[in-house]
C-alpha cells in the first residue's frame, strides 16, 4: 500500500490507489464518508434497520463498481446516486401508485371535486426545514415526509434538507432538472397540505383575554 493513503491524501489519489486493490486506500474512502451515508441513508429510509442495510449495501456496491466512477461528477454525487438505489429497491410498494395520484391532483385542481382544492392552504414559505425550530410542528413533518413516495422523498431530501441544487439532485436521481422540478414541487405541495392543520392553528390569532364574547 502507497504511505500516502492517509487523512491527508487527495481524494484522487485515495480512488486510484483503491482501484488498483490498495485496501488501506478504500477504508479511508470509506472512514471519510461513513457518516455521511449512514445519515443520508436514515433520511431516506426513515429506519434505522433499513439504513444500515443500505449503508452496507453502498460500501458492497461502492467495492464492486469503483471502476465504473469516471470522475464527471463529484465523488459524493456517485455515492448519493448508490444510496438512493439502495433506498428506492427497499422502498417500492403496490400502494405507492395511489399516493402519486393524490399528489398528482395537487398540480390539478380540475380533478378535484368542484375543480377546486377542498381548502385553502395555510401559508407555508419555502423555509429551510432545520428553520421549523416548534418541536410539535418537526415531529409532524417528520411523519410527513414519511408518507412521501420515496421517489418524492427522495427529491425532496436532496433539495430541502441536504441542500443540493436542482442539478445535483438530477444527477443523484437520474432524471432530468424538469422531472426534479416537479417532483419537489409535488412533494412540498404534500407537505403543505399535511402540515396545514399544524399551520393553521399556529397563525390563527390570539383572543384578547379582555374582549368580549
């Protein structure tokens, strides 16, 4: 093994020397990215059972298929892609289609009964979530975002909570900057609308103990 496959070696250097068999090489590609799989693939998940399965897996597939990274994109996109498999094969269930038809009528009201949303939506900035600070509000949209389609969940992981661009999470995914798009704007509208009870009792106003009945 080359002495320079340390904390200090170029990432670069560390995929070469993996490649070619070095074992030293590949656990410090995988000391340096261990935790940022394992919470990503909790993200995902939702369970922790099935992030460490997933995590396995990605270092499994990682050691399989470093030959197959080209070096186009980012180290991590590669990894983010793998875990995202990893995740989506764990994750794919007969019900989902139903979900996706209910998120799907979110972008058309015309399918709604009377061609409209059955209620207003409570008013919901596209806030970073680690800005949603009220901890009845965080445990909600945690389940929320667990009733997500994993394809959804997915995007939207990437987007509002890892903080990736459009074209990252693309890439990630697999799919095109549009189809991200609207996948994310589907997946907020979602939580919107889950979170809309939340909301609303949160803006509703205050009676003044002093007013009259």
């Amino acid at each position: 093994m080359s002495a320079q496959a340390g904390k200090s070696t170029p990432e670069a250097s560390l995929i070469a020397a993996a490649r070619k068999g070095d074992p030293r090489a590949f656990r410090e590609l995988v000391r340096r990215y261990e935790d940022t799989i394992y919470r990503f693939a909790f993200k995902l998940c939702r369970d922790r059972e099935k992030a460490e399965e997933t995590y396995q897996d990605t270092f499994i597939n990682v050691f399989r298929k470093l030959d197959t990274f080209d070096g186009k994109s980012k180290f991590s996109t590669w990894l983010y892609a793998i875990v995202t498999n990893n995740c989506l094969m764990k994750h794919r269930q007969a019900s989902r289609r139903a979900v996706e038809e209910s998120l799907e009528a979110l972008d058309d009201p015309s399918s709604m009964p009377g061609g409209r949303f059955p209620s207003p939506i409570a008013r919901w900035e596209d806030t970073p979530v680690s800005r949603l600070l009220d901890k009845e509000l965080r445990i909600h949209l945690e389940r929320a975002i667990q009733r997500l389609p994993t394809d959804y969940r997915v995007v939207f992981t990437l987007r509002d909570i890892e903080g990736k661009t459009t074209q990252e999470t693309a890439a990630v995914v697999g799919i095109t900057a549009e189809a991200t798009k609207s996948r994310l704007r589907r997946a907020r509208a979602f939580l919107r609308r889950e979170l809309d009870p939340y909301m609303s009792v949160k803006e509703r106003p205050r009676r003044n103990k002093g007013a009259r009945r």
